[in-house]
C-alpha cells in the first residue's frame, strides 16, 4: 500500500504520547505509506521529531467521520486508511457510569 493514513487523536497530551507508540507498527506494516497524524495545534510539540510521522495536521472536526475520510460510496476519501481511536477514549465516555467510578474484586477464602 503507498496511499495515505490517518491517525487521529485531538487531545490530551497523556493520550497523543501514549499513541505514538503505534506508529512504529503502522510504519512497519506499510512501509511505503505517507502517515499523517491529526492532533490540536497545542500538542504539536509532542510529535516533533517523530521519524513515523510524515506530516502532523490540525485536527478538525469531520475527522471523526471515517466515511468521510475513507470514502464511501460516490465519496472518495483522502486517506486509504484512518485510525479513530480516540472515538472510544475521548468521543464517547465508555468509563463513566452513573457516577460510579471505582469498582474492586473481592476476594474471599
């Protein structure tokens, strides 16, 4: 493949360090590919210098559509493939329930 990729993570600095630990394997599995990452302009300074990352663009919000990204349909997408993790992290709050935030195991002998 030598089209283009998109990874998308908006914000949180902790969230945009810890996601650049993927783009070695992206790299790797398609080596030819140009790899454009998409954060907001404040974390810019966290991906400078990264040797996976081909461009680093702002973040906008039609990105968290893929349809739009890929393509679908008539539409044909900028990015051959995009990566939206940060739907499940950041979009969609899938660690808050009901206010109940701390759950334990208990162990009883």
């Amino acid at each position: 493949m030598t089209g283009k990729i998109l990874f998308v993570m908006p914000r949180s600095a902790g969230d945009v360090l810890c996601s650049t630990s993927l783009l070695r394997s992206i790299k790797e599995l398609y080596p030819e590919c140009i790899l454009h990452f998409a954060t907001e302009k404040s974390f810019f300074p966290i991906l400078k210098n990264n040797p996976y990352i081909d461009e680093v663009i702002e973040y906008q919000e039609y990105m968290r559509n893929i349809f739009h990204l890929e393509g679908a349909g008539n539409h044909k997408g900028e990015y051959e493939i995009a990566y939206l993790p940060f739907l499940n992290s950041q979009a969609i709050m899938t660690y808050q329930h009901n206010t109940h935030s701390k759950i334990a195991y208990s162990i009883k002998y």
